[in-house]
C-alpha cells in the first residue's frame, strides 16, 4: 500500500494514489465513451466536438454528488463528522482529507450528464447507457486507488478462513504508512479484500455490459440493466465491509449504500418488465452506406 506519491514543495500538499488512479480512470472512461458513441451516428465529424464536452460536465457531477451526499448521511445520522460540518461548513469544501458516496456521485454524473448533452445537442439517454458502461470501467481503475490508500476495507477474517489468498482476503502491514486509511486498529490484521472485488466488479460490470450494448433493443435498456447488477453486487459486497465511515442504519443491519441499492434494483427491474416488449431502431449503430456498383462513380460531378 503506498497511499502518497509525493508532496508538493513549500506547500506540503500530499498526491495521493488514490488521485492518480482516479485521474486514470477518468480519461480512460471518456475516450471510451467517445469512441462508442462515434459509432451510433452517421455524422461523427460533427459529433465529436461534443462528445467531447460531456465527460467534464460529468466530472463535476460526480465530485459534487458523492460529496453531497456524504455530508447529507453524515449529518443525517448526526455523527461526530456530521456535526463538524456543521461547526464549520467550509469543510464541506474539502474534499481531498476524504468522504465521498459512490452512489451520490452517480446521481451527480447522471444530472450532470443530461445538462450538458442538453446544452450540446446529443441525446442524453443514448450518452446514459454508453456513460455508464465506460463509468465501470473507470470504476474498475479508480478502485486501485482505494486499495492503495486503505480507503474501503473489508472487515476482520474470521480465524478459520484467514488463509485464503488474495484478492479474496489481504495482510494490512503491521506498520501502516503514511496517509494509510486502514486505521490503526486493522494493522497487521487479515481483512476481506473488499477493494479489489470492487475492482473485479467493475471490469465484470464493463464486459457485460459491452456483450449487452450489442443486444439491447431499445435506447435505455442498457442502463436499467447494468445499475440492476451494480445494486446486487455493491449490497453483497457491501456486507463485508468493516469501514463505519459509509453510513450504518438501523443498529448497523444495512449500509447508506445498501439501502439504495434496494431501491435502484426494484425501480430498475420493474422498468424492465414494463418495457420488456420495446423495440427501437436506434438501438443498434446506422448501417453503412453500401459501396456502389462497380464501373459507377461515387461522386458524381
């Protein structure tokens, strides 16, 4: 685990791994996101312009949702961080000592995403199910950087299955380095790697996903399935979380984020159901112009 690369001089500001795989992530996610999207009309020229635009306005979404919310559960649970916020609101603001919901960021990136497909002419539920799938795939990165940092830990191995190998399980150093987020009480202790299955879900996510794109019979489709499978995955995973910063409700029996993955799973299937027998022709990209006949110009004058 190496949570800081280096520290700015004079100001002693500390770039984190987490930032770095994040940043990563990110640029990875959008040129996807721009190549898939290329694909789906018959003026890429004219698109990529502003194809280009939407991963910033999403960016923006994402940091100011996930931060929202954090301070929201927070408060709402009347935490002693919670309550620090309200001491000094300007921490809020501070974003880099951590706290972050990745659930709020996706209803940040999705609010985000419509403004700005709005504001550039594109159709906002077409960039929804490519965003999303490219999303997994920055998530599949950006996750690297929790397990870098210690952020997200799993709880304590129970003794008898202590010897299962990594990623199901991993050792935390006896000594934590610097900026470590594991907590001094989980140093030199087994915990579920629980970063790494994050990781493994979104690479799992991103390559159904891409299979998915290539069936889906109407525009939309895409999106209620992927956040279906998300809000399964993220509750299992969930459960062998040990870090309390999350959100606990109801005497610690269901996380912030398990409770809204109940929710996003049973909107999302139903909307499946209702629309099970949708087909649209802009589901799948523009057939090619037929090249012409031999003998014949292309262009004529």
């Amino acid at each position: 685990m190496h949570p800081i690369l280096f520290k700015v001089p004079f100001f002693d500001f500390p770039i984190t791994t987490f930032g770095l795989m994040v940043v990563l992530g990110f640029i990875a996610a959008s040129h996807v996101f721009v190549k898939i999207n290329l694909r789906y009309t018959s003026d890429p020229r004219e698109w990529h312009p502003r194809l280009d635009a939407v991963p910033m306005w999403v960016l923006a979404g994402v940091i100011l949702g996930a931060r929202l919310m954090y301070v929201i559960v927070e408060m709402g649970q009347g935490s002693a961080v919670g309550q620090h916020f309200m001491d000094n609101p300007l921490r809020i603001l501070f974003i880099h000592e951590g706290g972050l919901v990745m659930y709020g960021g996706a209803f940040g990136a999705i609010l985000a995403g419509w403004f700005g497909t709005r504001r550039h002419g594109l159709p906002f539920v077409q960039c929804l199910d490519v965003g999303l799938l490219c999303a997994f795939l920055g998530l599949a990165i950006g996750r690297i950087g929790c397990l870098l940092v210690g952020d997200d830990f799993g709880s304590i191995v129970p003794e008898h299955l202590a010897h299962l190998p990594f990623p199901i399980t991993l050792q935390v150093p006896e000594i934590l380095p610097e900026g470590s987020l594991f907590g001094p009480g989980n140093a030199g202790q087994i915990l579920w790697a629980t970063q790494p299955w994050m990781s493994l879900n979104g690479l799992m996510l991103f390559g159904t996903g891409t299979w998915l794109l290539h069936r889906r019979r109407y525009v939309g489709q895409l999106s209620l399935q992927l956040l279906s499978l998300y809000a399964v995955n993220r509750y299992a995973i969930e459960s062998f979380r040990g870090d309390s910063i999350r959100g606990l409700w109801f005497d610690g029996a269901f996380s912030t984020s398990q409770l809204i993955s109940c929710v996003v799973f049973v909107v999302c299937v139903g909307l499946l159901v209702r629309h099970r027998g949708r087909t649209d022709s802009g589901a799948q990209p523009p057939s090619p112009l037929p090249d012409p006949p031999p003998g014949e110009a292309s262009d004529p004058a």
